[in-house]
C-alpha cells in the first residue's frame, strides 16, 4: 500500500485524506521537509494557491518539493494545487511563484463572479470511459482552467457546454480542466467533496505504477 502525503499548509486537507483513504491508499500530512521524503506520492490541496505559496516558502518547502518533482514524486494538484503545479500562471499576484513540472499555463479565478462555484458532470479520460464508467460529479471553487498545455501534457477533461443542473456555462467551455504529465496529475475541481474518489483512485494507481522516486 503506498502512502501518499497531503500538503497540510492551508487548505482542505482532511478531504484529501479521506478520498485518499477511500481509494486504498495509506494518506499522512506533510509539513515538513522529513515528512516529504517520507511518502510515495503527493496531493497539493485546493485552498489559496497564493497562501499556499506563502508557506512553502516560509516551511523551506518549496526547494525540496521542486526537486522532489524533478526526482519524479508523483504529485496530484487540485485547484489551488493545480496552479502550484504549473510552470506558467496568468492573473497571479505580485511576486507569486509556483512549484512547476507541468507544461502548462494556468489561469487563476477564470471562471469570473457569475460561474465562482458549480458543478459539473464530467468526463474524464481513465475514468469514465472506463467499462461501466459515469462521468465524474465535480465542484468548481474560484477554479483555475488551463489555458495552454504543451506536446507532452495528456488532456483528461474539459469542460462541458452544461453545468449539472442544466444551466449553460457562461464561459470556459472546452477549457481544459484536467490533465496529466508524466507522474503530474491536475484538476481545476475538487473530486474530493463529492465522495466520488475515483480520481484520487487514478492517482494511486500512477504512484504505484511509478515505483520508488529518487530523492
Ligand atoms: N482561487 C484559488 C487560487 O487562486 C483556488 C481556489 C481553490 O483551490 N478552490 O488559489
């Protein structure tokens, strides 16, 4: 059974746990430095991807985690965690810096006031075009879409032209909103308060199909 940590600065860290935990993982927080070399795999939690920034520099997380995903960690970044996977972020504050690996350009907040927060039903390559697979319920919070992905990145979902409860989305259809590089997994939702945890199952299974990592 790998254990697979969760970033525990800010954010919503016991959701994270638990869907860990519901996908068959061992799931431990990590604070610190000998916590990080610790695990098999990481999740990079939703929460404020600024703050989030604050503190790894503040915990002297964020030289180690840079490496550690260069060593090749598998690491799961949602929402907030998306853009601190990217190697590019448009609408960033001043002096906001991101860990990287990823190939990509994200866009903060893109959604706008009107769409903050909705759900949608997805599909998501892996998942469910599975043999009996549905479509992923998903919950966009203050979400970030991917504006730019580079030849290397494998684009899993984008958004539908409908939110669940049938009301258009106003913008961002066909955003990409998930997506895969190497042993870097991103979403710009939070499958982890819908109880549906067959995306962090997908991230289990590349951290056990990654073997061990160097650090
Ligand atoms: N808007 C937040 C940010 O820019 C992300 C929101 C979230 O993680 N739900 O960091």
């Amino acid at each position: 059974t790998p254990t697979i940590g969760v970033l525990a600065l800010q954010g919503d860290v016991r959701e994270h746990v638990h869907a860990l935990e519901q996908a068959g993982a061992r799931a431990t927080t990590v604070r610190r430095r000998s916590e990080l070399e610790s695990v098999d795999g990481l999740v990079l939690p939703g929460g404020e991807s600024t703050t989030i920034d604050k503190l790894l520099r503040i915990f002297e997380l964020d030289e180690p985690l840079r490496a550690a995903v260069k060593d090749g960690l598998p690491v799961y970044g949602s929402c907030a965690g998306m853009i601190l996977l990217a190697d590019r972020i448009e609408a960033g504050i001043e002096g906001q810096r991101t860990i990287g690996g990823m190939d990509v350009t994200v866009r903060r907040n893109a959604f706008g006031r009107q769409v903050d927060s909705f759900e949608a039903d997805l599909d998501v390559a892996g998942i469910s075009d599975a043999p009996g697979g549905e479509p992923v319920r998903t919950v966009f919070i203050r979400a970030p879409w991917i504006e730019e992905a580079g030849p290397e990145v494998e684009i899993l979902a984008r958004i539908p032209s409908h939110a669940t409860d049938g009301s258009p989305v106003a913008v961002g259809a066909g955003k990409i909103v998930a997506a895969r590089q190497g042993r870097l997994l991103a979403t710009s939702f939070h499958p982890e308060i819908t109880g549906d945890a067959r995306v962090h199952a997908l991230f289990v299974s590349l951290v056990r199909h990654s073997g061990p990592h160097e650090l």
